[in-house]
C-alpha cells in the first residue's frame, strides 16, 4: 500500500503542474488600441474581442486580438463588442483595415487603407447607432480563398465615430478603437513561436533616467507581442528594486530585431544582478546579468556576465509531456495493484 500511496502522490503532483502550465501569464493580454474621447463632443467609444479558438484558451494574446492560423479555404468568425461610453448618442462605423510590423512596432495604416487580409474579412453590420451607454456585438468573418499564400497577414477591425463639422466646430473629429488581426495562413498545424534575448544593456536615456535595453530576435514564424518585468537583487547593502514593467508597444514579425527597453524609476548605479523576463503569448524567456548603470546621460553601461534561460515551455507542450508522464504512471500503478493480488 505504502508504494501505491507514492505513486498517488506523483500523480498528484504531475497533474498540478500539467494545470499550472497551461495557465496563462498574468497581466499579459492588453487592447489593442485605447479608447479615445472627442474633445469636442466628450464622446467615449470602446471596444473588444469576446471570442477567442478553443485551442488558445490558454493564450493571453488570442484574449485580445485575433490570433490564429488557418488552412487555405477556410472561414473563422470572431465577435467583437462596441460600447459607447460617453452620455450622448453616437453613430459608429466598423470597418476593417490594413497594418504593418516594422521597426519593431505594430503601424496601423491610415484611415480605411485595404490590404488582403482585410478583403477577405466581412461584418454582419457596418454602422451601429448606440444610445447613450449601450453596447452592441458584431460579427465578422474571415474568408480565405482556397488559392491564398501561406503566410502571416495584419490588420485592424476598427470601431469609429467623427463628430462633423457645425456651427460650433470647424474641423472634424474622429475616433476609432480597434481589435488587432494576426492571421496565419498554410497547410498543417501552427508554426512555432519563439524568440531569443540576445543581449541586455544597461543605459541612461537622454533625460537622464536610467534604463535597460533588451535586443531581442524573432526566430519563430509568427509575429510577437513583447511584454514582461525586471527585477534587481543584491545591489549595493543587499538593496532590491522591482519589478519594472517592459515598455509597451513592441512587436517583431518573424525574423526581426528589435530592442525592449525597461524604465527605471529611481538612480540605481549598481552594481545589480539583473534579472528579466520576456514573454509573447505562452513563450518566456529569462536573461540574468550582472549590471552597472552608467553616469552619463546618453550612455551604454558594462554587463560582466549574462546567461539565458528559458521561463518555461509554452503550455501546449507543458501540458502534452505532463500527459504522457501521468500515463506512463497510470501503467506503473495498474501493474504494481496486479502484482499485489
């Protein structure tokens, strides 16, 4: 009884870290775009994605924007809701439009600027008129042709609401609030996601603050939302500081090189060992370094040793070798109760 008691135990344990690791990373999901205000009506609008496929319910991204990759020939419907924020009647618009990665930020293309991905995406009402607080669903589709090319296409679905020009206002007004598109399109299952921290600096920005820089590379084959912390430990008298929120806004297609950077909230000259940790959807990553600030303003401190470390597997795979471990011991008990009689 005692080794049945202890391979209940493994199990136990195996099928708490088989749920930990398909949980996703706190504070990762986040709008794609802010809800602006008409300054001159004071009219809110917001907007956001109720729908996310069953296979990334883990992922915090596909929490926030559409996220997914299809075959060529297929259809995907999502539903995002409209809320009009402000206390007057508004009449909104819901279009989709083309975007872009470069230079290491998701660019919205102005104004109703079309791309593939966005003729390939239809909604089952384009206007809305929303009371005063009322909000409302719209559906949209993703139709990709059967002869579309594989790989990864960008937009926006936007909500938006203008004020015209009147008696009372000369120029006019334009609000919009938008879901982000990243749909990847090629036979087969998803491609990988995965990026490298390829070095971290300690720096001091022009006004003086400082800040860590993080060179990261893109090697997967689908876009990256970076987001994540840094924390300092044994610094000067054993001081601690942190965790400091990465900047928001950078985002890497596949290949690319961008750099994100930490701002700091107080003088910390260091020494410090440096810990940072990266993420985009259910990929982490962690870069510990020992790190000295510099003095000047404009300038790049010195790393005296770094090492790499990956966070954790993404979910899926977490959840697939937990599965085949807790098998594996589901054998080992049935064998050992036949043993036993």
């Amino acid at each position: 009884m005692k080794g049945a008691r202890r391979y209940g135990v493994l199990l136990l344990v195996l099928a708490f870290v088989q749920a930990a690791g398909v949980m996703p990373a706190a504070g990762h999901a986040a709008p794609g775009v802010s809800s602006p205000q008409d300054p001159a009506a004071g009219r809110a609008i917001g907007v956001k994605l109720l729908d996310a496929p069953e296979s990334r319910r883990a992922d915090p991204r596909a929490q926030a924007y559409i996220v997914d990759h299809v075959a060529p020939g297929a259809t995907i419907e999502r539903r995002v809701e409209v809320t009009n924020k402000s206390s007057a009647p508004m009449h909104v618009s819901v279009y989709a439009a083309a975007a872009t990665i470069a230079n290491g930020r998701y660019t919205f293309a102005p104004q109703r600027t079309s791309n593939e991905l966005t003729g390939w995406t239809s909604f089952d009402t384009a206007d809305l008129e929303l009371a005063a607080s009322e909000t409302a669903q719209v559906r949209t589709s993703i139709r990709v042709p059967g002869d579309a090319a594989a790989g990864e296409r960008y937009g926006v679905i936007w909500a938006q609401t203008e004020t015209p020009t009147d008696r009372s206002h000369n120029l006019t007004f334009q609000g919009r609030v938008g879901v982000r598109m990243y749909v990847d399109v090629g036979p087969g299952g998803e491609p990988p996601s995965d990026f490298r921290i390829e070095r971290l600096s300690p720096a001091r920005a022009g006004d003086g603050r400082e800040e860590a820089r993080a060179r990261i590379h893109n090697t997967g084959s689908r876009a990256l939302d970076i987001s994540g912390a840094l924390s300092l430990v044994d610094g000067p008298g054993g001081r601690r500081a942190g965790p400091f929120p990465v900047e928001p806004g950078t985002t890497l297609a596949p290949g690319d090189v961008a750099e994100a950077v930490v701002p700091l909230d107080e003088r910390l000259p260091g020494p410090w060992t440096v810990e940072l940790t990266l993420r985009s959807g259910l990929v982490q990553h962690t870069m510990r370094a020992t790190a000295t600030f510099p003095t000047t303003p404009g300038s790049v401190g010195e790393v005296a040793a770094s090492a790499a470390q990956q966070g954790r597997f993404p979910a899926p795979v977490v959840a697939g070798l937990s599965a085949l471990a807790l098998a594996a011991l589901c054998l080992l008990l049935s064998a050992f109760r036949r043993r036993r009689r």
